[in-house]
C-alpha cells in the first residue's frame, strides 16, 4: 500500500492531506522520516505521524454535522478558533471532509476513512453539493439566474455550469460540481448580489434535512455506500436516494 493511503486508511487526514503531511517531513517509516508519498508500506512496518503511530482501523465511521456560524472546518486551528471536530465526540480520529467558510453553516461530513474523503474531494469526481443563499441587491432577475448557471468570471478563470434556482425574490439555491475558495460567495458577488447568509443544505446524495446547527448524527452503511457511488454520474442521475436523507438529529 502506498504511504499517503495508508495514512488516509489509518483515519489521520485525507489522502492530498496525507500527501501534504509527508512532504513536510511529519512521516516517519520504522522511525526514518520519509517524503515520498508513492512509497510502498507494508502491514510490518511502524509508519507514524508527528511521533503518533497510525494504525488502520477495519471499521470506517462518517458522520453528517450541521456547522454552525463562527466554526473551523479543520481539525485544529492554529488561531485557537473553535474547531468542527470537537462537536462530533468519538473514540476515533475524525477530520472534515471538505472545508465550509467560517461563516457558512450547514451539511459538513466527518470521517476516518481517507478513501471516501478523497472521493468526494477530489475536482475529477464532480460531487455535486448544494448551497442556499440569502443575497444583498435589488430581487435577482432571471439574467442574473441564466448568468450564474451559464458560469461567471472569478478573477482569473470562469465558474463551470452551475445548477441555480430562485427561491425567493433574494434567495438561491446553486448547485456546483467544482470547490474552488468561497466560490459561491464569490459567483454572487461577481453579478452584483453579495451574499448575506449562506447554508450548505446537500453534499452529493446526502441531505441536510431537519439536523439543526450543532447537531450530528452517524451515517448508516447505505447512506455511505450512497456516498461512495456520488461522483462523475451525479448530474445524469439527478438527486440521490432517498434513504440519504438527514433528519435524525442528535447530539
């Protein structure tokens, strides 16, 4: 197995993540530090992270968390911000998958298997993920809708089609294939409707349903095999199962 999946596969981080992690030298195998992220490992060799060994556990745990306001999507912040992780307790080494703004609340999943979270990260999969925004400016006009879905320029390069809805005279539902930075905040901003209040409320097939700010709830196996199957099939197939729907909270 190589190095960085089997860094994703121990639950520490996603596998870009993992690759990050052994170019900056906080890889060691059988106490050699290694920067090679394609390095082969075997199941007989020690690899640790930060002095920590990584062990690879057979069970994979995702958890849907609503995120409130004011919330990192890391697992450590070194501004000492309140962090998402902490809000899902576990006895297991949970990291976000995907980041939200500090100011973005809602659908955010939680992991230890690097694998899913590499899926629905990665550009070359296109998760879908769904976003209402509440926008400043006059009522938004249909130009403004065909233009959002049509892809707008953001600085240097142009936003792909998105799926756009108006919902109200001043909210939105978009739905996008890319994750560039603040991208949605940042579409709004570009045709004159900078955005007030901005909620994830769809991550692939899953939804963010009844779950209220703070509250979590595990993932079953169907809905996180639903999850593994989101990906490049996502826009022919429309929205996901129904079974992937969260609103059973608890805390």
């Amino acid at each position: 197995m190589r190095l960085a999946k089997h860094i994703a596969a121990g639950g520490v981080a996603s596998r870009r993540a993992a690759e990050d992690l052994i170019r900056a030298g906080r890889v060691a195998v059988d106490g050699v530090t290694e920067r090679d992220p394609a390095r082969g490992v075997t199941d007989g060799q020690a690899v640790t992270v930060d002095g920590s060994l990584v062990s690879i556990s057979t069970e994979r745990v995702v958890y849907a968390l609503h995120k409130p306001a004011g919330v990192v999507s890391t697992a450590r912040d070194p501004q000492g911000r309140p962090t998402v992780v902490p809000l899902v307790p576990s006895d297991r080494r949970l990291y976000p998958i995907g980041r939200l703004d500090i100011d973005t609340t809602g659908l955010i999943l939680l992991t230890n298997d690097g694998e899913l979270a590499h899926r629905l990260t990665h550009p070359r999969f296109e998760v879908p993920k769904t976003y209402r925004a509440e926008v400043g400016g006059p009522p938004v006009s249909e130009r403004v809708v065909r233009q959002l879905s049509a892809g707008v320029q953001l600085e240097d390069v142009v936003s792909a089609p998105a799926e756009v809805r108006r919902i109200r005279a001043n909210t939105l539902e978009l739905t996008i294939h890319e994750g560039r930075k603040r991208q949605v905040r940042r579409m709004c901003e570009a045709v004159g409707h900078p955005v007030k209040r901005l909620t994830r409320i769809r991550f692939g097939p899953l939804e963010l349903g009844g779950l209220r700010a703070g509250a979590y709830r595990r993932l079953t196996e169907p809905e996180i095999r639903a999850l593994s199957s989101a990906g490049s099939g996502a826009r022919r197939s429309g929205s996901g199962s129904p079974e992937a729907s969260a609103t059973q909270a608890r805390r």
